[in-house]
C-alpha cells in the first residue's frame, strides 16, 4: 500500500538515515484520462489531479521534504510568507510533525476563508503593514538569524518533493508524455517536474522527455512578456506573481526541452475551469485550468499533433476557491411552486426532454 | 496503476459485461497513521480519508457504480434530492458520462456555496416551495414513472459501491480491524461498511469482523434515542437526518458485530475536529469529526482496550464546509506594524519561544 512520498521515493530524494519520514500519505494522485478533450484534440489528454493532496494542492509533495529536512536540522518551528496554498501545507506538515508554523502576511484584502485552512492546522497568522515581498524579506530575516526554518519555495527541499510527481506520471503511463502542460506562477513546479523528468531518464526509468508547456496568466505574465508585471492581476489568485521565484529554472526548462512558456487569458481560464468541471467532472482551482486552457489555446493554433499523449497538471482543488465557483456559473436554483406538474414542467418531461 | 473501483474490485461488484466501467479514479483513499491519538488512547488508530475522493467525500464510492448501472439500463438523466455530498457527487459523475443530472432541493435556507459544487459540475437545480422529504418524494415519484434514474441512497448500487472501502481498509491493513468507527446520518454508510467486511471474510481475503461503532449527533440521534427526530439540528450538516433511509440494516450491522451505535455532542464533534486538524494534519467535514468524537467518548467512558486496532471513516473533506472552520477557531491575524522588532516580538523570539 502507499506509504508517502519520502518511503516511496527514497532513493531519489535526499534522505538521509536521520530523515523522519513523516507523512499525510501525501502524492499517488490520479492521472485521470480526460475523455471530451481527447476527442475534442484527437489527443490522449489526461489531467494530474494535484487537488486530492492532503491538503488540496501540489504543495504537500514539497513541504512533507521541507519539514521532514526541517526536523532532521533540529528545528521546532517554520515560518513562511503566504496567504494561499504554501501556508495551508506548511500549517498541515507542521501540525503533523509537532512543529510550530508562523504564516506572515499583508494586512490588506485578506480573504478570512482562504486563511482559514491553515488556521484551523494550528498555524499563527501575523499579518504585517506591507506587502507580500515586505513579509517575505521579514521571513527571509528572521530564519537567517533564528533556528527557525523557512518553507516558501526558496527552500531547496521543496522542488525535490514536488518533482515526484513527474515520476507518478510516467509510473501511470509507462513512459514520459509527449507534452507536460502546466500553470506557471512563482515557476518552481515546472522547473520540479523537469527535474523530475530529468531523473527518471537518467536512472533508465523512461526513455524520452517531454515537451514543457507552461502557462501564466496574462495578466501575470512576466516570463511570457520579459518583465516584472509590477501589479499582477489575474482572477487565477494561485499564479497571480508578477517576479517568480523560479524564473531561470523555469526558462531553461522551457527551452532545453524544446517546450515553451506562453499565457492564457482570464477569459480562456475560466472557459477552461468550467469545461473541465462540467465536461469531464473534475472540479480545480481557476490557476490549475490555466493548463487545460494552454492546450486549448495551442490547438486552435494548430500546434498540437494528433495522436499526442498530454498530462495537464491540475495543481489545486476547486473546493479551495468556491467563490470563483459561484461566480462562474449561475448557481441560483430555479424556483418552483411545490406541485409535481410544475416540478414536471421545469424538468421538460412534457416536451420529451427525458425520452419520456 | 489505480483504475478506479469497479475495475479494482470488478468481481465484488454486481457488473456485467455492458456495464460501463466509468471512473474518475475515485477511492484508494489514504489511511492516515494517527500518532497523537494512538498515544493518547494507547491504540492504534487510524483515519480513513474519504475526503480524498474525487468530489471530496465517500459519496463517489456509491455514485461511480450507481451512475454505470444507470448508463447500462439506457438511462440518460439521473436525479436526486439533496444540498450536499450527494448532489455534488451525482452531478460530478453525470458530467464524466455524459448524462443530465437534476437536482431537486428545499427552498429555504439555501446556502449558495454548498450548491455551488453540483453547479459547476453542470447539474440543473430546481428549488421546490416544501422540505427535504417532499423533494425526496417528487423524485421517486418522477423517477418511476419516467426513464430518469433515481441516485438517491434507496438505490442498491449505492451500497454497493460503498462497500468498497471495508475492502481497502482490510487491504492496507492485511485484516480486519478490531473497531470500525463511524458517523452515522442516513446510516447507508455503515451498513455498506460492514457489507465490505462480512463480504471479504466470506471470500477468504480476511479472518475476523470488526466491531462496528456508529456515532449520531446528539440533535439527530434518532436510532440512539429509538425515535424519529422531527427536527434534527447539528453542527454536522452532513449527518443531521431525523430519520434514517438505512436504519434497520445499520441497527442490524451494530448487533451482528457486538458493537453498537450512540450519540456526540456538537460540542465533541468541534473538539475532535479542532483536534484532527491541529494535531494530526487532517482537514475533515464536522460530520467526519463524529467518529473521533465518538472513539475519544468510549476513551474516556473505559471502553477502549489498550492495543485496540481502530479505523475512524473520515468521509468528507473540511474544504466542503469553510464556514464552519471560520467559526471554530479564531481567523482574525494578529496585526503588528511593518517593522522587524514589532514581528519578532509577536512571534516571542526575544521571550526565547523559539529556542533562539
């Protein structure tokens, strides 16, 4: 039975004999085969659903590496800069391994339910008067010069974690994929799974590599456009970044395997995040549509081949984010008086609409 | 690699050869070690996270193999009466097979997020002037006299496909546990459970029964208290039923094993939901939270064996209910001014809390 990533990867992360391999039994998410876009493509599209993490997103497979390094190092508490995803993980590892977990974030526009994930993990919420890179130069300060241990993606450990996913994928499909489509924001997951790719062929795993496809938002564009996107906007919150992190990493990624990094419109976002929910069942957060609405975008401009085998990678659940949810369709219900005609009627029964 | 339930455990399962084997890879959920609550209780405890399936409860189990049999009997539209799991599940499945999904549900006190999930999936909801029970009855009344499928609990398939999840507790485990410990609402899901257990004994894949623990919230307890609960009210949204559709087979389930069914407080539900959260990393729906509850009551009222082997059901994610993780803890940041001393001082290095 699986027994997490640590156990099930050893041999590829750096472990050591005083590593604890704690773990939510984190990774072996489903490589879901993606039916109505394969036909709609005439592709083999499947998604990577990262959302049915222990803590709905991607981030666990790096942070059970950060904080498993984290108590190998002797420390008792971490700290990171977030408001999102990064901070529900660190919270939920931290909770597990005992640790204390400090999440430091701007005091403005703070959306009480996307805190309350990692509040209700035990973590300690600080918000600052600044903005993010303010309470991210804080974190860096303090774990510099206190045993504390920083877990935002600058930790080294953490793209180690993430990288097994690109194992997973070609575990699942026997092989590498032609094309690995994914969202880009801070730009370390795809420069993880390159890593990962890398790796696998390496130690004789698989035989090829894929494509790297990544996909900003338009609005947060910075790769894509060469430049720092001062205010990012973009209603897909998890990559709204305007500097990434990863950014080189991320390019070489692109480039040494002939993939690219381009952007999708809010518009092809939301399209996506519906048509992947509606169409194929599988409920993501609106960055993690940014994939689906990447291959969408490249196949209408005649870049994909029939026939290619394409892993959409769906970072987070959907559940993270219902207000995007009810903002994307019309979930006021039909009203009805509480008769059975009336009932009948609004179903269409009396126009056939059900074989009736 | 995981292909989903009905072709894991296709020869458990009432299939034929027409039946479609649909799947969005739901089940092979994680069974999370509890370390802190096998200290506490000096057993060994474990929490099966149901939370992890596709729509984020156990309700993908049941749907996945009601939705075939649907398909496979010519049905093009199924329906049911619910603002919950279910309906998010059903929608969710109707969408992977391309089937119409109708949603009947009360008008009144509608609260838009928890529809939200059906929604985005593409479900059709049609509010009626009348209460659950009247929804319930316009379903069955339209789904027998017209080619509509009933996915409601009273469709055997449900129980079927939910029975799977004793099989994978007694995979993980080589064996039965010695206590199954379980929330208790409709009652569907204890009697599938043992179901499981009673049918992988018959077929030699395991020796021994487990007791079955069911646990009602106390303002909905209506097979502890031997009675009808008009108006059932409980913190545990998911299991706050007056009248259970299964209660003969649970009541039954829970003599046949030598174990029983009772009652939490709301009170013990927030605490053991708090508890998961903080202490182990798990994040669950509050219903999910009664099975702890109820296995830390039998704790303390000395019911517990020291070296008990026990499987807690987890069956739905926290991110489900959001609102309820806001109310249980205290979201609002502490708030300090943009400068390093103001934060070190809220994070207490300078009191020495964090070993510096």
């Amino acid at each position: 039975m699986w027994q997490g990533l640590l156990r099930h990867y050893r041999s590829y992360l750096p472990l050591t004999d005083d590593t604890p391999l704690i773990t939510l039994l984190e990774g072996n998410t489903p490589l879901i085969y993606a039916e109505r876009l394969s036909d709609m493509l005439e592709a083999e599209v499947y998604f990577k659903f990262e959302g049915l993490n222990p803590t709905g997103s991607f981030k666990d497979r790096g942070m059970v590496m950060a904080v498993a390094k984290a108590m190998e190092e002797g420390s008792r508490t971490i700290m990171c800069a977030s408001t999102g995803n990064t901070s529900a993980s660190a919270a939920a590892y931290a909770a597990r391994a005992g640790l204390r977990c400090i999440v430091l974030i701007p005091n403005k526009k703070i959306a009480v339910g996307k805190l309350a994930q990692a509040v209700i993990y035990g973590a300690e919420v600080i918000a600052i008067d600044g903005n993010f890179d303010q309470a991210l130069k804080f974190v860096r300060e303090i774990t510099s010069s206190y045993p504390i241990t920083l877990v935002n993606s600058v930790n080294p450990y953490r793209i180690e974690g993430q990288k097994t996913a690109a194992f997973e994928v070609c575990d699942a499909l026997g092989e590498a994929p032609d094309i690995l489509a994914i969202p880009v924001g801070n730009a370390g997951n795809i420069a993880a799974y390159w890593k990962g790719f890398k790796e696998y062929r390496e130690r004789g795993k698989t035989d090829t590599l894929p494509k790297m496809w990544g996909f900003e938002a338009e609005g947060a564009a910075a790769i894509t456009k060469g430049q720092v996107i001062e205010h990012p906007e973009t209603v897909a919150t998890a990559i709204r970044i305007g500097n990434p992190a990863s950014w080189e990493k991320a390019a070489a990624a692109a480039t040494e395997s002939a993939g690219f990094i381009g952007m999708v419109s809010d518009e092809d976002i939301l399209e996506a995040y519906r048509f992947m929910a509606a169409e194929e069942g599988v409920f993501a957060e609106p960055a993690s549509a940014a994939s689906v609405a990447g291959v969408l975008k490249q196949h209408r401009e005649g870049k994909l081949q029939p026939g290619d085998r394409v892993v959409c990678v769906i970072t987070g659940n959907g559940l993270k984010d219902p207000d995007t949810a009810i903002d994307a369709v019309s979930v006021t219900p039909k009203v009805v008086s509480g008769n059975l005609s009336e009932v009948l009627q609004a179903i269409g029964v009396e126009r056939g609409d059900v074989d009736a």
